[in-house]
C-alpha cells in the first residue's frame, strides 16, 4: 500500500509506519544524545503510552534510564484495507528498538478507564516485574466511561462563565477568523472534569496498591496546561481548566493518603505542542505557530522529548524538585515569562488572514502536525509500497 496522508478537518486519518518508527527514532537519539539525571526508575507505568508527552515519558524512561516500561494505550490496528493508527505503529517501533537494546516493554491496548484493563496490567506487573515505582498518567480522551456505574461522559471544549470571541485559525480552510464561543453549562464543567480529572489517575493508584503491586517510594505525574491570558478563556479558566484542577484535588489526596507509603504524586504542567490532543481545541493551532514563530526566534523552542528529558531530569526524579506554590512541577516557564508572552500577544493583535502566515510559524506547526502521523520526514520514501500489517 502506498501512504500518502489523508487530512480531514484538525485530523488526519491515516499513518505512516516507517514515517512513525522514524519518528520514535529521532526521540531515542535525541535522548541518546542528552544524559539524564536524577533517581533512575527501575518499572515504570505509562498510561497513555503511545503517541504524545507519554510516548516521550516511555522514550525518556526506557532510552534515558533503562527501566522496564509497561504502557497502556487505544490505538486501532491496521487491516489490509486501513492504516492502524499513528499510536499503533509508534507502540510498534518502540517494541522493535527497545527489543533490539535489549529493554524489557511489553504493551497493552484496550480502555485505561476499565476495571478490566486495572486488572490485566496489575496481572502483568505481577508476571514480569513485581512493582512499579514510576507511574506516568499521560491519557487524553475526549470521552469515559465510569467503570462503577457503566455512565460515559463526555468533554466539552468550552468556556466558563461567559462566552468568549476571539481569533482563530482553522488550518482545515487556511482561515484566520474571529469565533464565539458559547460557555459551558454546569453539566459540562461535571463532565469535563469526570474525563480529564484526577478521579481516574486515583482509581489507578488505589488498584495498584491494594495489589501489592506499587513499590514504596514510588512517584507518580499527571499532566496539565496552565498557560497564560491568551489561552485562559479557553483552556486554563475553561471546562479543561475545570478538570485539570481536580488533577491538583488528586495529587492532594494521593499524597496524603499513600504518605505512609512515601508515594509522591505531582502535577506536571507541560508547554502548549501540537499533538492529536491539542490540534482538536480551539485556538490551539493559531497559539501555537504564533509561540512557536517566537520561541524558535528566542531558541527556546522544545518538543514532547526534550519538554519530558528535562522534566524527568531536573524535577521528577530529582531529590528535591522545585514546586510552584501548588506543589506542581513546572515545565512551561520558557512559554509562560512574561516576556516571551508578551510577544506572543503582540503578534496575536496584529495576525489576520493577509499576514497570517508571515507572522506565525504555522509551516513549523503543519510539519509537526504531519510527523504525529508518521509523514512528512525526509528520509522515508513516501510513494514505496509499504506492508500496513506491522504489530509488536
Ligand atoms: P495524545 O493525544 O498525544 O496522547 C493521548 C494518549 O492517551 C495516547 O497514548 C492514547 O492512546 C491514550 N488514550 C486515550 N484514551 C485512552 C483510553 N481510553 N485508554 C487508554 N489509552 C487512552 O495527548 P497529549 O497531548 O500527549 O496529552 C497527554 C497529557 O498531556 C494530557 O493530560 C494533556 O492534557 C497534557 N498536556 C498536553 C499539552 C499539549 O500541548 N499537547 C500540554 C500540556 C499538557
């Protein structure tokens, strides 16, 4: 089959799997080329392992430190007819490469929400690995469903309290336009929160432990995007911003009640990349070429690798991390100062459609967008044959 990418709306549907194995590649060497520091952890759980910030923290933990990684993902398979999903081909090459330097990985795909999906990972750590004593909560879904009463919920993508006009960009019509965006209603804040809050990643930590299976001592990171003005009204003060605050609540709680345990849990906040997360919020794709326009310039420009190397390194894993005074690690300091803000915002006044393109990185941010799916690096040959049946 010849794979050429099939982009639909802030989507793209199908996947590369040399384009994506290339992509796992240049992760492994960027962390080959940069130690790693800190307590290096020996089993390591990565909820939301294959594509994104938990893609990078599996690289990071297996590549940097060489511990034994667990990962939990839902990713499609391929068929004769369709791509398996980037996720899918990722998991496959980080199988292959961590096979081939001799790691330990293994990978399960099904729904991390599920009791079930609790219980078999609790199954394979007491199989192959005892404990774990790093737990990385990286997943994004724009749906649960409560394992104990059977409900789903749903996310919405809204603002709190009042509606919100701003300026957007729709990268589907290469269109720079102005949007409103009506607020959330107090169902939507609850739901919002029951997807992407913390009462999963607690669900996860107690299964764990009443297993036997959660080593003392062992640390633990969710992640969150705090942001700035600019993204406020749409994500940190909106129906996200709801439910990355219950991520606080829930570090709070684990780390009261798993302190005779000495388990640490944190709340991670990472910088604002284009992953299959991010391309879906509104005004996400313009924020983001126009940050990266400006990081680029201040050469403090960094992807999911070297935004979880530095992460791990500086302040997981380190034996006194610096905390904001919500005891969060923070990541985001090079996006969030006011003076790289501030150029941001400048430039977010000026951007219309005319100019769009000049002011804003958005070629830097379509090219990343495109090697999420495994396309658009130079060296794989994009109009060869490729067999889409990969698996690990
Ligand atoms: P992503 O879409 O790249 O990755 C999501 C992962 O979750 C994938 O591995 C996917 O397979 C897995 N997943 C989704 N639903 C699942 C389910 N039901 N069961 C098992 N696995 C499931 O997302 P991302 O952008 O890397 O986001 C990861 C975390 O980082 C999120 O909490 C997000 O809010 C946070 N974050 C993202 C950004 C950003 O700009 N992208 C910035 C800061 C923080």
């Amino acid at each position: 089959m010849v794979i050429q990418p099939k982009i639909r709306g802030f989507i793209c549907t199908n996947a590369h799997p040399l384009g994506c194995a290339a992509n796992v590649q240049q992760q492994i060497d960027y962390v080959k080329g940069h130690p790693v520091q800190g307590q290096a952890p020996k089993n390591v759980l990565v909820l939301g392992c294959s594509t994104g910030y938990g893609l990078a923290s599996r690289i990071v933990s297996a590549f940097g430190y060489g511990a034994k990684t667990l990962g939990v993902c839902f990713e499609k398979e391929p068929s004769d007819r369709k791509t398996a999903t980037a996720g899918w081909y990722n998991t496959a090459a980080f199988h292959d490469k961590a096979k081939a330097a001799g790691l330990y990985a293994r990978t399960l795909n099904g729904d991390a929400f599920s009791n079930e999906m609790k219980a078999e990972v609790i199954e394979a750590i007491k199989q192959d690995l005892g404990q774990v004593d790093l737990v990385i909560y990286s997943l994004a879904s724009p749906r649960r469903t409560d394992p104990n009463t059977g409900e789903t919920y749903k996310s919405t993508l809204k603002p709190v309290g009042k509606a919100y006009t701003t300026k957007t960009y729709d990268t589907d019509k290469d269109l720079v336009h102005e949007v409103t965006l009506e607020p959330a209603n107090e169902e939507e804040i609850q739901n919002t929160v029951k997807v992407m809050g913390g009462e999963d990643w607690e669900m996860w930590i107690d299964a764990l432990d009443k297993a036997g299976v959660l080593a003392d001592g062992a640390k633990t990171t969710a992640y969150t995007y705090i942001g700035k003005e600019l993204t406020w009204p749409i994500y940190g003060h909106a129906t996200i911003g709801k439910a990355k605050e219950d991520l606080d609540r829930a570090a709070a709680a684990i780390n009261s009640e798993f302190a005779g345990k000495h388990v640490k849990a944190y709340v991670s906040s990472l910088k604002a990349l284009v992953t299959q997360a991010s391309s879906a919020i509104p005004v996400m794709p313009l924020y983001i070429s126009l940050i990266y326009k400006v990081m680029k310039e201040e050469g403090t420009h960094e992807g999911c690798i070297e935004q979880i190397h530095g992460l791990f390194s500086e302040k997981l894993l380190a034996e006194n991390p610096q905390m904001d005074e919500m005891k969060r690690l923070r990541m985001d300091g090079k996006e969030t100062n006011d003076a790289t803000q501030a150029k941001i915002k400048a430039l977010w006044e000026q951007v219309t459609q005319d100019n769009f393109h000049d002011l804003s990185d958005y070629k830097g941010y379509h090219q990343e967008f495109l090697h999420l799916f495994g396309f658009g690096f130079d060296n794989v040959d994009y109009g060869a044959d490729v067999d889409p049946m990969v698996n690990w």
